[in-house]
C-alpha cells in the first residue's frame, strides 16, 4: 500500500467567519453608545471647572438649539465611533466585551477611511433600524462593503 503525501501548497487552510448576532450587534450598539455619552459627560464636566463662563453657552434657550445640539452629538458619535475602530483595528469597547471585530467582506481588516465611513454612515436618521433582523446586516456595513464577525483571531 503506497503512502500518499500531501504538499502543504495543495491544503488550504481557510478560517471561518461567523456573522455577530443581532443580540451581539445590540449590546454593542447599547455599551458604546453609553461609552461615548460617558465620555461626553466627563468632557462637559471638565468644560465646566475648567472655563465656567463657556458651559453657559450649552443651556442655550434659543429656537434651533436642540437641532444644533443633535446635529454636533451625532457627528461627534460618528468621530469617535471611527477613531476608535481605527486604533483597535475594527474594534470598539462593545466589541471588546461581545468578543467581536468589524472586517471587510473579504475578510481583511478594515482601514482608516472604512472606519470612517461606518462612522459617519451611522448618522444617517433611523440606521439603528436598520440592524435589526437576523442576520444583522446594517446600513453601515452595507454601504462600506464590512460586516460584524465573531472574533476568533487576532490581527
């Protein structure tokens, strides 16, 4: 009985991604977003000792504020959520603690202008809608060709 040899060239080896579940994509969604409005309330707090006079200026009574102050709140959440997901490589604090990464769709990791178009892709009204479902496949991701994996390894 011959022994047959395999060449390491003829095996592939490919890794499986599993698409994040909607309950995962959720608790991601929650944890970060009371990440950054923890963040915003340090940052106002510190505003506040540090230059009292100009916190005034985030009580305005003016007709058009609240638009304002949603307009700047949205931006500053599509900032940060970009920021962070470059630094830590298509992570964020809630992928951190759910044990899952953003990737391209061929599986590479995601860059710097990806993380920010799925930043600013979140500040389009009722994106959050659009996760729901299962699988969870948002506007976010389908507009930046990404998606939300497990995270089995690391890159």
């Amino acid at each position: 009985m011959p022994h047959e040899q395999i060449s390491e060239d003829l095996v592939t080896i490919e890794e499986i991604r599993y698409r994040s579940s909607t309950g995962k994509r959720l608790a991601n969604y929650v944890i970060d977003l009371v990440v950054f409005y923890m963040l915003i309330i340090v940052f106002g707090i510190l505003l506040a000792v540090v230059a009292p006079t100009t916190s005034e200026l985030f009580f305005e009574e003016s007709p058009g504020f609240g638009l304002l102050d949603r307009i700047i709140t949205i931006m500053l959440y599509a900032i940060y959520m970009a920021v962070v997901e470059t630094i830590f490589k298509g992570k964020s604090v809630g992928k951190f603690v759910t044990k899952t990464r953003a990737i391209n769709i061929d599986g590479s990791k995601i860059s710097t202008s990806t993380a920010f178009a799925r930043g600013f892709s979140r500040a389009v009204p009722f994106s959050v809608l659009s996760a729901l479902g299962s699988p969870s496949n948002p506007w976010h991701d389908k507009w930046t060709n990404t998606m939300v994996v497990d995270d089995t390894s690391e890159f």
